[in-house]
C-alpha cells in the first residue's frame, strides 16, 4: 500500500516486550499511518529483550497465560496461541515458560516485520544499540547507532528496560573485578561459570534470586547456595487460579493522602475478607487497576515514606512466584541446600578465588560468610542520574532526559513525554515507556501494565504525525 503523504519517522530504542508492544500496537490503529518505525535492539532477533531470552524451560513466568496477551484490546490472545502449541499437547501449563512466551512475542513481530501493516505503518529491526539522539535544526533527532548508522526520526522511544543492579556494598569494591562476582544476573557467563560443587551466595531473595535457584538447579548444581536479604522472605506464592475476584474498593481509599491511611484501609478489607473466608491475594489483586492513582495521590514526601519502610514487603506479597517455585524452595530448605539469612551485604572481600560477604543484622556482631561465587540479585539500577549507557548520558547531559527525584526513573509528562530540566517536553519529541515510567506509575514493570502504556503511546505518536500535516 502506497501513500501520497510525507513518511513519519519512529525510532523505537529497545526491542524487549515494551518496544516490541509499541511497535505492534502501532500497526492496528486505523489508518492511513504512513510510519516507518525502526526498531534499535543490538540482540538478532526482537522481542525477547532480557526477560525473555532464556531457553531453559524451567524458567517459568510468574503469571498466568490469561494475563499475558500482548494486546491491550484482546487479553486472552496470549492464552489462545498457547492452547495450539506443543507444550499444551496435555492442557495449558499453568505457567508457561519464559521460552515460550519469546517465541510468542517474536512470531507476533515477525509478522510485523514481513510486511507492511494494513494501515502502512512498516517496521525495519536494526541490530545495533543507540548511542545518541541530539537534535536536529529541522526538530527531529538523529538517532545514532553503534553501527554508524543514523536515523533521523520525528519521534524517538526509549524503550530501555531494565539495567543491571547496582553495587550493593563499598567503599572497597576490588570485589567487582573477582572472577567469582557476578554484578548481572543474567550475563551469559554467570551461570556457566558455576560448577556443581562450588558454594553460590544470592544477594535478595525476589524473583531473579529465584530464578538463580531454578537455573542452578537445572544445571546439576549440587553445593550450598546462601541467600541474604533484608528480611529474609521469599516471594508469596500465587493462590488458586478459579478464585473469584475481590470487590474493588479503590471508592474507600482516593480521598487517603497517606501511606499510613491507604494501609489502614487495605488492612481493614483484609480483615473483612479474612472473616469472610477470603484469600488476602485477591484483595491487593482487587488494587491492581487503581495502583497508580494511588500512588500520585500521595505526595512526594509519603511517596518517599513508601520507598523506606514498605516498598520491599509490597514486592513480597504483590509479585508471587508459580507453585512449583514454591515447591523447589521448600525442598532445597528441607535438604539443607540452601540456607536463607535476614541480613543486609555491607562488605565483599576477595579471599583468594572466593569472596567473603559480611552480613549486618539487627542487635549482632557482623557476620561473616564464604562461597566462591556471589550473584547479586537486588533488582535492576532505576536511578538516571547513575546510568551510564552513552544514549541516556548524552541526552541528560543535554537537559533532555530529567531524573526524577525519589531516584526511579525518568521525569515525564502523562503522555510519556520525556520532561527537561525546566520541566517542559523536550524538543524532538522524546517518549519512554516501560520500567523509566515507574515515577508515574510505580508498578510498571508487569505485561497488563506495560501493553496499555503501549497502546496510549502508539495513539500519542499517531497524533503527533497528524499534527504534521498540512
């Protein structure tokens, strides 16, 4: 299909699951949308991003298939494409494999990338990583590729993800250069470095410490694995899939401005539904499509309260891990193989091949503890004042891309428009989506979250090129 109008250019950064929902959702708007979207992500095949570029079948997500569709306007799709593959030859799994759910998201842009959508927008995969964006005297910006490639486009997305954890301890860091440290989880070597015999200690005990346990377990790994983190608590595990849904109750909490009023409420509906024989899951789940009203109804300093005393136990009962993970921690427990520690890493010494890892608890002398490899689990790097990738320093140096100031991500307006540093959208029509956006909405990180930001966005930009046109 052919257009007589000038060609919008879209440059998507990233093709992980937010970029590649963008560029997707781009292609069902009504049309005519003569888009030519490039989509920069340096991995040969899209789609996968981080989460999702494992091949080990043991890695399972953490939601069910309902949950998982791609498409904001068609939740079960994810569901429906499962039911005819191999893997539910017996039934839908419960939980699907993270492989799994690549191929699915990678035959879904495949089919993008083949050819021209039906209202003209068309994707080209670039296999190379941007490392700049300035801003060119006709508005748009040249997106830089390490390929040498450049990209002048209308509008530019960042679509980044999520950046490995930060250092968990200094001043003394000679540990990060120890051949036992692994400061990203998901590097290609951590894993196949470890030898079955060789002690392992996780720093956290979230999802990611979880998914080292399932992949070492997978591997032959047979030694002691360690785990330190604050409170020493797993994951809640998911509760029956054929639960009826809890009443929404977001009417009894808008008018609360407090950390310590919304708790009251939310304690008191636990109790109500506790009397009632209710699971408590289903009372958070009841919170899930109010969350980010909940969260920019508290002011910067509650915001910050939330942060400091409870953000932690919120990801332990809200983001729940498939029974059979469940299962595996209690069986590694019961044999002794893995010994969990409420305590904080406040030191990593190298102690010849193995490091040595002291450990703050409340009321007691440091302790000290031995393996020779350290993994540290913490959750990703938010905070853009610290990240380094060429892109985001180019564009912060230039008063483009604006930490926010509780240190989560990147300052925008509510389109997901990036904001400068005098609090205006930045010139060039800058966009992020994904896990930058969590000063907005907290919880942005999850597919029914990320897909609707998509969908907003891929409107956005739609109406941004109809603002170009005579």
């Amino acid at each position: 299909m052919t257009f007589s109008t000038p060609r919008f250019a879209v440059t998507i950064v990233g093709g992980g699951f937010a970029g590649t929902a963008l560029a997707l959702h781009l292609t069902r708007l009504a049309g005519p949308l003569p888009l030519d979207v490039a989509l920069a992500e340096p991995r040969a095949q899209p789609g996968l991003g981080l989460a999702y570029s494992s091949s080990l079948p043991e890695l399972l997500l953490n939601v069910r298939p309902r949950n998982l569709s791609v498409w904001a306007e068609d939740p079960g799709h994810f569901a429906d494409w499962l039911a005819r593959q191999p893997e539910a030859a017996d039934g839908i799994p419960e939980f699907a494999s993270r492989a799994v759910y690549g191929r699915y998201l990678q035959q879904e842009l495949a089919q993008a990338l083949a050819r021209p959508a039906a209202n003209g927008v068309c994707i080209s995969h670039y296999t190379s990583s941007a490392v700049a964006a300035p801003l060119l005297p006709d508005g748009r910006r040249a997106v830089r590729l390490a390929s040498g490639q450049v990209l002048p486009s209308h509008a530019t997305v960042l679509a980044l993800g999520n950046f490995p954890p930060p250092p968990p301890t200094g001043p003394d860091q000679r540990y990060l250069t120890h051949s036992g440290y692994h400061a990203d989880p998901w590097a290609p070597d951590t894993l196949s470095s470890i030898g079955p015999e060789e002690p392992v200690l996780l720093i956290g005990a979230g999802l990611t410490a979880l998914d080292m346990l399932v992949a070492l377990r997978a591997q032959g790994h047979q030694s002691t694995v360690q785990v330190v983190a604050r409170r020493g608590r797993w994951p809640a595990v998911h509760g029956p899939a054929d639960a009826p849904a809890y009443l929404n109750f977001y009417a009894e909490l808008a008018g609360e401005h407090t950390v310590a009023g919304v708790l009251r409420q939310v304690r008191h509906q636990v109790a109500a539904a506790a009397a009632q024989g209710i699971d408590w899951r289903l009372v958070l789940d009841a919170l899930r499509p109010d969350l980010s009203r909940i969260w920019a109804g508290w002011p910067l300093a509650e915001q910050a309260r939330f942060l400091r005393h409870l953000a932690g136990r919120w990801a332990q009962l809200r983001h729940r891990i498939a029974p059979s993970g469940a299962a595996l921690l209690a069986d590694m427990e019961a044999s002794g193989q893995l010994q969990t520690c409420a305590g904080r890493a406040v030191e990593i010494l190298p102690a010849g091949e193995k490091l040595r890892v002291g450990i703050a608890q409340p009321g007691r002398a440091r302790q000290w503890q031995t393996a020779r490899h350290v993994i540290c689990c913490t959750g990703p790097l938010l905070d853009y004042s610290r990240i380094g990738t060429p892109l985001v320093q180019q564009l912060r140096a230039d008063g483009c891309l604006t930490p926010d100031p509780l240190r989560l991500g990147i300052m925008t307006n509510a389109m997901g428009e990036l904001l400068g540093s005098d609090g205006q959208p930045s010139a060039g029509s800058l966009f992020t989506l994904g896990a930058s956006r969590r000063p907005t909405y907290f919880e942005s990180t999850a597919v029914p979250e990320l897909r609707q930001q998509a969908a907003r966005l891929a409107t956005v930009l739609a109406q941004r090129y109809q603002r170009t046109l005579p």
